[in-house]
C-alpha cells in the first residue's frame, strides 16, 4: 500500500463475526502502529490514490485513519459483519475500552420440529461477542413472557434448545423469540433478538 498499511484479517465475515481474540490483536497492532506515526485511530487523513477501482488515480479522497478495504476499492472486505466494529476498532485502538457488542446472533435451524424423529429436533442459538462478557440467552413466547435462559461467560456460545421448558415439557406450534444479553463492568451491549419457530 501507498501511504498507508493493509492488514488482514483472516476470515470470512460476510456472515461470520470475527472472533473477538482477533479484534483484540487488530486492537493492539493498531494502537501500537498509529502511535509511531502520531495518528488519531478516530481522525481522518487525506491520500493520494494510486492504485483503486473506486477512485480516479491521483485523486486526493479523505478516508478515516481506520478504514475499511471497501472503502478504497469495491469490494465487501471487510464483510457486512464485521465492517460495522470498525467504530468501536477505533475506539478501542485509542484506548477507550468499550462495552461489549453482539456481532451476531442467529439460530442454525429457524424452524425445527421436535417430534423426536431425528430430524431438526432441536434448534442451535449462537453468539458471538467482540470481548469476553457474561452473556444469557431468553427464549420468550408470544406475548413476551420469559420461558427458559441460559447463561455463561465468554466470547462465544451456543446453546441448544429442543423447544421444551426446564422440565422437558414441549411448546406448542408458534413463534418464540430468543433474546441475547452480554454485559461486562464496562457496560451492557445491545440485545440482539433471534426468531424461531416451532413446526
């Protein structure tokens, strides 16, 4: 690169998250690589394009000191998950420690049937978190009444639930919504809601 430093992170996070051990290290290579050069990781700086499909060559274009690939080029890079942490990247580089945030919540199976025939018995809810927190997972009904949680501690989790309470008692045939929390004492980040269904 001309004026300014790639790096990659390994992955594919059009719909994955980036595992939060891997934020951390950008984190910290960052911080380190912008105090060398006297640079604001939430500032901006203006280039010279030499070599982009987006832009003209010789075209002076204003960019954040964080940026991402898509930014420069038309491209996805970084993904769709992860191109929105580039905020608190920067935040995070400048050391100010942040909350946590739910970089994705999603069920394997949307719509499952546990009639126990072996066959999408059972949904698969999992999270991925940008720093290790105390998450929990609330599966609620219609009407928003809490049913069953799980808890843990980590970055990331996945729980399975067969579509029955603490008990083994089968819900019925209907919408239910999963509700993922995480909080650190840095603060709380913000639920993520995941619907499934029960066929």
């Amino acid at each position: 690169n001309t004026g300014s430093t790639g790096i990659s992170v390994i992955g594919n996070f059009a719909g994955d998250a980036p595992p939060a051990a891997a934020l951390a290290s950008l984190e910290k290579l960052l911080a380190w690589k912008l105090k060398i050069h006297h640079l604001d990781p939430r500032g901006t700086a203006r280039l010279r394009c030499d070599a982009s499909d987006k832009y003209a060559r010789g075209a002076r274009v204003t960019f954040p000191v964080v940026a991402g690939h898509r930014q420069a080029n038309h491209t996805e890079c970084p993904g769709n998950i992860f191109y929105p942490l580039l905020p608190t990247v920067r935040l995070e580089a400048d050391g100010r420690p942040q909350a946590p945030i739910i970089a994705l919540a999603r069920a394997t199976h949307e719509r499952f049937s546990p009639n126990g025939d072996g066959e999408l018995d059972e949904t698969a809810l999992s999270l991925s978190l940008t720093k290790k927190a105390d998450w929990s997972v609330e599966l609620r009904g219609a009407a928003g009444k809490r049913l069953i949680g799980y808890s843990g501690e980590g970055a990331f989790a996945e729980v399975t639930w067969p579509g029955t309470d603490a008990d083994g008692h089968k819900y019925a045939d209907g919408a239910y919504t999963a509700v993922v929390s995480a909080s650190t004492s840095l603060g709380k980040a913000t639920p993520k809601k995941v619907t499934v269904f029960i066929d």
